[in-house]
C-alpha cells in the first residue's frame, strides 16, 4: 500500500466528521442557559459538542497522517505541528488552533448553564468557521 491512499483515507474520515458538525452548526439555535431543557431538548447541543470534539480530534490525526505522508520529519510538539500545518497554509493560524484546543478542552469539563451557552457560541463563532477553512484547504490540496 502506498501512502498517499493513507492521507486520502484521513482526509475522508475527517470530511465525515466535520460535514456532521457543519449539520448541527447550520440548525443552531442560541442555548439559553436560564431555561430548563428536557433531554430531548439538549440533544441539539450534546450533539453539537460531541461533533465538535470529534471534528477537531479528526483534524488532529489527519495533520499527524499528512506529516507521515508528505513530511520528512514528525513535530515534536502540538505547536510545532500547528505552525507546520500554517506554513502549509491547512490553517489560518496557530494561535487560533491553540485557542480551538483550549475551547476542546473546556467542551470536556465544563457543564454549567451559563458556561455552557458561552462554550456552544464559541464553538459557532470561532471553531466552525476555522474547520471549514480546514476542509476546504483539505480538499483543494488533495483533489
């Protein structure tokens, strides 16, 4: 097996996980961290955050795959990697990827009301936009 179906593969795992995100993004509706949500009513926003986090682990290992395939060395930190895959111009920014992990992060641990409504916008605001770039970066360097 060569190794460019191995970044094709990663691509396509993470296209599969962000489309998912890109859905629950699309019908977001603003968390109210003052009402009372049924379980049924949080499934939009425990949807949104699992997305998330599996969006951005994806495009955590696709980076690391791209590396494997395309570069002749591994980084050794999460920053260097970040500022290889912005040289390559993957990303916008590094800062803003180790703003993106900080935001992971707190997704994992956080869970009060009005945290939470502040978590689900940055997700919105900050996150989906900069995984769409992402994707659309993916897709214009492998096609």
């Amino acid at each position: 097996m060569t190794t460019e179906p191995l970044l094709l593969d990663s691509a396509e795992k993470l296209r599969a996980s962000l489309t998912l995100l890109f859905a629950s993004a699309d019908s977001y509706v603003a968390f109210q961290p003052d009402q009372r949500y049924t379980p049924k009513q949080r499934e939009p926003y425990d949807a949104l955050s699992e997305r998330f986090l599996r969006g951005f682990e994806s495009a955590l290992k696709f980076f690391r795959t791209w590396e494997r395939v395309r570069e002749v060395s591994a980084s050794e930190t999460y920053r260097d990697l970040l500022l290889r895959m912005e040289k390559l111009g993957l990303i916008s920014d590094h800062e803003c990827w180790l703003g993106l992990r900080d935001l992971r992060n707190r997704v994992v641990h956080d869970y009060l009301p009005d945290e939470l409504a502040n978590l689900y916008a940055l997700v919105i605001a900050d996150a989906v936009p900069e995984l769409r770039r992402l994707l659309a970066a993916v897709d214009s360097r492998l096609s």
